[in-house]
C-alpha cells in the first residue's frame, strides 16, 4: 500500500506550469523550403536569390545604388570562393601535365 504525501492541488499545478518553460525537441521546418529545393532555389528564400541580392531601389539617372553591408558581404564571398576555385583548377591543370610527363616516362622505361 503506498501512501502518497503531497498530492498537489489544481491551483499548484497551474502555477508551476505557468512558470515552467517549454522545451520543444522537434525539428525546424521552413514553410515551403522541399519545393524550393526543389526548383533549385534556396531553402529559406533569404540565403540567395534577387530578393536579397539585388538592390530594393534604382536612381532615375542610372546611377549605380550603394549596397547593404550584407549584400557586400555576399558579393566579397563569392568573390573569394571565385578565387579559391581559380586557383584549385590550375592546380588540377598542373597535375595533369605532371601526370602526362610521369605517364609518358613510364611508357619509355617499359619499352627498354
């Protein structure tokens, strides 16, 4: 027979859970981001696109528009990955003729 000491009352009850904090352990989801992917688009709309990179405004006279501190930091990013994707294709393109060379004196040396 077990004997329960505290048994807590609705009043108690409704005022521990009004001080407690939620907790959720689901995963985000973002609305719409499976048929973004997709189409190819970003998954929540605001990593890239002409929504975000684009300027919201023009000058009458086509001057050009000065750009957002995000919207330079993107461009600065591509830029350096441009770069950086440069430099890994020459160094592929050196591989290969160093590789032609290392294949061609294998080719001599099995021939003797």
């Amino acid at each position: 027979m077990s004997l329960k000491l505290f048994r807590p009352t609705n009043a108690l009850q409704n005022f521990i859970a009004s001080q407690c904090r939620l907790l959720s352990n689901s995963s985000a989801l973002l609305a719409g981001g499976k048929s973004r992917v997709l189409r190819g688009q970003a998954e929540d709309a605001t990593s890239y696109g002409p929504l975000t990179d684009l300027p919201d405004w023009t000058y009458v006279d086509e001057r050009p528009v000065t750009l957002t501190k995000r919207q330079m930091k993107r461009q600065m990013r591509r830029v350096k990955i441009g770069a950086d994707i440069a430099i890994l294709l020459k160094e592929i393109d050196e591989q290969k003729v160093e590789h032609g060379k290392y294949g061609t004196l294998e080719e001599q040396h099995r021939d003797y």
